[in-house]
C-alpha cells in the first residue's frame, strides 16, 4: 500500500513517531516522579531549610510534577489507548489547557526567579540577606503561580466542547477554539505572546544571567588562587565560598539545560507554517518524529533536574546517600529486633563513606 503523505513523512516514520511517544512517555514519567519527589524530600531536611534558594527548588520541583503529570501523562494516553482526556467533557477540555499553561509558566518563570536571586547574590552579596531571603523567596513564588493562573485564564472560557450543524448532519468538535474571534486571537495573537512569556523572555534572562555568573564564578576562584586566606578564617570562609560556587554551577547547569531542552520545540512552532504542507491533518502532524523529538526533549527538562542536583551539588548528593543509607542501617536493625542504638554505627558508616 503506498505512503498516504509522501510529500511529508512515510507510513513507516509517522508509526516510529507513534511508537517514541509510546516508549518514552512512561520512562520519562518514572524518571521524573522518582527524581522529583526525592528532591523535595532532601531539600526539606534541615539541613537546606535555612536557604532562600531551597523555597524555589522545591517549587520548581512542584511544577514539573505538574508538568510532567498534566500534560505528559495526557500524551501517553492519547498516543497508547486513543484517548484524549480533553475530549471526555467541557469541564475537561477547559481546565485542562488552562493547567497545563499554569504549570507550564510556573516552572519557567521558578527558574527565572532562582537565576535572579542568585545574580543578586553574586553580584550584590552584601545587599543579599535582605534581598535574598526565605521569606522573599516564599512571597516570590506565591505571586508567579497566581499570576500564571490569571495570565492564562482566558483558556478556561476560550476552548469548550461544542456541535457544529451542517444540512442534517451534526459534527462533534470534541475541544476547540469556542468562537472564531477566539480561534483568530489564540493563533495569531496568544501564540507569539505565549512564545515571548514562555520562552523568549525567560531565554533572554537566563542566558545574561549565565554568562554574569559564570564571569563571577571564574573571576572569584582566580581571585581565591592569587590569595592567601588567614588561618582563622580559612575554613569558614572556603565552606561559604564552596557553598555559593556549588549553587551557582548547580543553577548554571539548570539554565542551560532549560535553554537547550525548550529551543527545539519554540522553534519547531515558529517554522510550522513554513515547513509543513498545508494540506497535512492536524493527526497526522502529531505522529511526525520530530514533533515527537522537541516535545519529548521539553518535557526531559521537567524530569532531569534532580540529576543534575546529584551531578553538581556536592551537599546534595551526600544527603541522598546519607537518607538511603540512613534509612538502611534502621530497616536492618528493626527487621532484626536488636536495641542497639544505631548512632554510634550511623557515625563509622559516615566517616567512611
């Protein structure tokens, strides 16, 4: 039987573009709740509760299960049992793009906010403990995720599930632009303002703020290198130093993992109408490989973080190893009924690991 499309892809690689999203969708949805709500669980012990930078990792963390859980989960069941959950009804329809918008710019502009707060404190550390704050910090992502909500809320009267009557025939439009004033305003008007919020903005800030941290970071270690610190400062001071190193490299690689994961697929929407035939069904486009390319690699920047975490936060990746291995000596000890106290022992499995 021959290719249906052949101007556009074959039989061959729009079943390929199905099948990534079928094998991916739930490796990337593991990956991501595993990583994500282990994040929160180490970043709310107390040992990172006393910094301002924790209040928006663990938010970001929020977010991207969010992402991950609303729209990722959504791919997976429509491309693995055909069923999309915006189609079951109106209510769905509406507050599911309307969410999936929310997490969406939450988690973006999250990061934003870390990139500001640290740029800040590098740039300004003696102004930083006023401007950099927990209770900041808090105050900050109690504004971004209600202003996401606000922004975005135009989607929950725009979409809707309706019937369009032709002659004796009724056509169900499952969820679609409810009007087409509304239809004219989301393709060409909310689709380049939400291209400028979600990532061209956000593109231009996280990328000044990289090159000025990574200037400071590099321009501070020859400063540390050409120096000779006093005795009785030494330790604190290094231990301040490698703790503010270690969260500029760990937002760094934060940065440009988002840069590197969301370009592909702003720019796969932006040559859409340029590349793509117009003749080619909207189902069809969604079975293209590289559709399936872009959003996957968006959707690894919401799963990936606390890999990151582990790479470059040296604090960290003790306390995940500390957390498993703590957790190990008290199963061992309770499934064997020995009262021993496990303080002692918890030390020697310290000091050497």
């Amino acid at each position: 039987m021959p290719d249906q499309y052949p101007h556009f892809r074959t039989d061959a690689q729009l079943r390929a573009g199905v099948i990534i999203w079928q094998i991916m969708c739930p490796v990337l949805l593991i990956l991501g709740t595993f990583g994500n709500v282990l994040s929160i669980i180490v970043l709310a012990r107390p040992r990172f509760r006393r910094w301002a930078s924790t209040v928006y990792l663990i938010g970001l963390s929020i977010a991207d299960l969010c992402v991950l859980y609303i729209g990722l989960l959504r791919q997976w069941f429509r491309y693995t049992f055909n069923n999309d959950v915006r189609e079951l009804s109106s209510t769905l329809c509406k507050v599911h793009w309307w969410l999936m918008y929310c997490a969406a710019d939450s988690s973006v502009w999250i990061l934003v906010a870390i990139t500001l707060e640290r740029l800040v404190s590098t740039l300004c550390p003696y102004r930083s403990k006023q401007l950099c704050s927990r209770r900041v910090s808090t105050i900050t992502v109690a504004v971004i995720v209600p202003t996401a909500m606000i922004v975005n809320s135009h989607l929950m009267y725009g979409f809707d599930r309706f019937e369009i009557k032709s002659g004796n025939t009724t056509i169900l439009v499952p969820c679609a632009p409810a009007t087409e004033s509304y239809d004219i305003f989301f393709e060409k008007v909310w689709n380049w303002l939400d291209l400028c919020k979600f990532s061209l903005i956000p593109f231009i800030i996280l990328s000044v703020g990289n090159a000025c941290i990574l200037y400071k970071l590099i321009q501070s270690r020859r400063k540390v290198k050409s120096q000779v610190l006093p005795a009785t400062s030494e330790g604190s001071s290094t231990q301040r130093k490698n703790t503010t190193s270690n969260m500029s490299v760990l937002l760094v690689a934060l940065n440009f993992m988002f840069i590197l994961s969301t370009l592909p697929v702003a720019i796969y929407f932006l040559g859409d109408p340029y590349w793509i035939p117009e003749d080619i069904p909207r189902h069809v486009k969604l079975q293209d490989p590289w559709w399936a390319f872009v959003n996957l690699l968006y959707y690894i920047n919401n799963s990936s973080n606390f890999i990151l975490y582990c790479l470059t936060g040296s604090r960290f990746r003790e306390s995940v190893k500390s957390l498993f291995l703590f957790r190990k000596i008290h199963n061992s000890f309770v499934g064997s009924g020995n009262t021993i106290q496990t303080s002692n022992i918890w030390d020697k499995y310290k000091s050497c690991c």
